[in-house]
C-alpha cells in the first residue's frame, strides 16, 4: 500500500511540475491570443477564409509547442488546418480530412468554411485555455480554502 501511495504521489508532483513550466513558458504569443475576441476573430463571412486561416495557422505552432493542441472527433487542430490549406488551393467547397483512429484509416467531410472556423477557434482557445489556466488552476485544488 506504502508503495501505491509513493507512486500517486510521484504522479501527482509530475503534473504540478508540468504545469508550473508550462506556466513559466508563456510568451507574447499567448498573451496576445489572450486578448482576442474569438467570434470576431473567426468569423469566415465577415474576415475571409483566408483570413481565418491565417489566423489559425499563427496561433496553432504555438500550441503544439506547449502541448495543449486540441484534437477533436480523433482528429487534431494540424490535420483541419493541412486539409484546409488543400482544399482552399484547389478551391473545393469540401474538406476532406484522413486520420488514424484505433489504427484503421478514416476520413471525414466538411463544408470548408465550417473547417476554417474550426481550426481557427481550436488554435486560439487552446492558447486561450493557457492563460486561464494560471489563474484558476489553484482555485480547483481540493485543500487550497477553496469551496466547492
């Protein structure tokens, strides 16, 4: 029992551990996706899906660096936005994204603009989600005064 309790506790101090530097590695990058207005900022009617694009491959680097990329219906933020880029060059009104799932290849179909606005939300609120994190990650540990 001595040795389970060892183990939880060693597991529990790599996870502070890993959020303390991924604290610390913050830079302009995700203090400037912090203030951003996401709707605003991805919406393809009123930016472009170029624009939106942009945006989203700005932004999306930065998260995978610090490992909080988001990975959504088993496929990640870099997959939508390579396939965006693909579509928007050979201008099809679809994206069509091939992934990995359980070690079998499957594809999924989405309406380009639909994609864009995807990409572009996962990339800014993953940074987002960063920022957030520092300010009410202490709040949300049980024994720290905070009530529940």
């Amino acid at each position: 029992m001595k040795t389970v309790q060892t183990i939880v506790t060693l597991l529990n101090l790599g996870a502070a551990l890993t959020l303390s530097a991924s604290a610390e590695e913050v830079n302009a990058a995700v203090e400037a996706a912090a203030k951003l207005d996401v709707k605003k900022v991805c919406d393809v009617r009123a930016n472009g899906l170029e624009k939106v694009l942009a945006v989203a491959e700005k932004y999306n680097p930065e998260a995978v660096k610090l490992g909080v990329e988001f990975k959504r219906l088993g496929i990640t933020n870099s997959t939508y936005i390579k396939g965006l880029k693909e579509a928007v060059k050979a201008k099809k009104p679809e994206v069509t994204l091939k992934y990995k799932s359980k070690g079998k290849e499957k594809s999924k179909t989405f309406k380009t603009d639909y994609a864009a606005w995807r990409s572009c939300h996962f990339a800014v609120r993953a940074l987002q989600q960063v920022k957030e994190a520092q300010s009410t990650y202490r709040l949300a540990i049980p024994g720290d005064g905070y009530s529940f």
